[in-house]
C-alpha cells in the first residue's frame, strides 16, 4: 500500500482505476503482493525519451494508415496477453468489448474483399481480359495497403501484384517502358488505359 501512496499517479482516479482493472484481469493469484504489483508500477511510470521512442517505432510501422496499424498492433498484443479473451482485451484497453469486436470485423471484411478482388481478378486473367483484370487487381491491392501488414495478407499481396505484372505485359509487352515502369510501381510511369466499353 505505501508503495501505491508513493507513486505518482498523473491520471489520477483513472489512472488508479485502470491499474487495478489489469491487475484484476492479468493477475494469477487472489491476492497481490508486491512482487505481481511491481511489473505494473513500472509500466505507470514511462519516461517521456521511451514515450518519444515509442512514437517513433509507432511511425516506422508499414502501411500507410499509421494510426489504423497502432491500434491493430494494440488490438493483437491485448489480445495474444489475455490469450485470446476479447473481455479481457478491452479491459486491458480501456474499451469495451463491442470496439474490439467491431474492429476485427472490419480487418475481417477487409481480408475478404482482398480475397474476392484477387478471385475476380484472377479469373479475369485467365480468361485473357486483361484490362477488365487490372481496376480489380489494383483494388484489391489498395484495400490490402490499407490494412496493418500481417503475414496472413502478404501471400494475396504477392499474388495481386504478379496478376498485376502479367496484365501489364500481356496488354504493352515487356519490353514497353511503360510496362517496366508499372511493374515497379515507379510513379512517373503512371498511365491512363482506355475504359471497356460495356454498351
């Protein structure tokens, strides 16, 4: 007790109550001695250089929604901590469980419509309608950027890109610039290709 009176506790009530609502969900025994206080504690106190470092490994995370891919990296490691219990997990963040469920079903959703582009548009290829092939490919490619990199999108992420590549060359050929210049995603090379004509 006089090591809690003896910290500083900025957030005040909140801060206090926060604590205790993890402690209550991580800890393994009944009764909490100093020992299962102590991690805790040192958690509560972060000095501002580890703060300011944090932030900076937060930037460095792929994808281009940086904020997106904090929260989910958040959302995975409450979760992985309280071994899958999604109660748990939100009271670990501060959240109810309902933000957590929400938040998987839209990285789920969004797993699906990369899948769905990558099917279409593979079918596509392989029918040989290479320009119908290329707005979903490029969708599904967008869709799965917006996503915080995981190992499980990589494979679908190769996938489009290689559909994405065959499209190009079958429609310019290799050896066109533009062609090369697409499959490295150089910007410069961004091209306007002509729209089917569904009439």
């Amino acid at each position: 007790m006089a090591l809690l009176c003896r910290q500083a506790w900025p957030g005040n009530v909140r801060q206090l109550r926060n604590l205790i609502d993890r402690i209550g969900v991580l800890a393994e025994d009944l009764l909490i001695d100093l020992a299962q206080l102590q991690p805790f504690l040192s958690q509560e106190q972060p000095v501002l250089e580890d703060l300011s470092g944090l932030a900076e490994s937060l930037l460095q995370l792929e994808g281009e929604d940086k904020l997106a891919a904090a929260e989910q990296l958040l959302i995975e490691h409450a979760l992985q901590v309280c071994a899958g219990n999604k109660t748990a997990a939100a009271q670990l963040l501060g959240v109810n469980r309902k933000v957590i469920e929400r938040r998987l079903k839209l990285r789920e959703d969004k797993h699906l419509e990369v899948e769905r582009c990558l099917e279409k548009g593979r079918a596509l290829v392989a029918s040989a309608n290479f320009r119908e092939a290329l707005p979903l490919l490029q969708k599904g490619l967008a869709v799965a950027s917006e996503m915080y990199e995981r190992k499980d999108i990589w494979h679908l992420q190769f996938e489009l890109h290689r559909l994405l590549g065959v499209s190009f060359r079958s429609i310019e050929g290799w050896l066109s610039l533009t062609c090369r210049r697409r499959c490295r995603g150089d910007p410069v090379a961004e091209i306007s290709l002509p729209q089917p004509d569904f009439s």
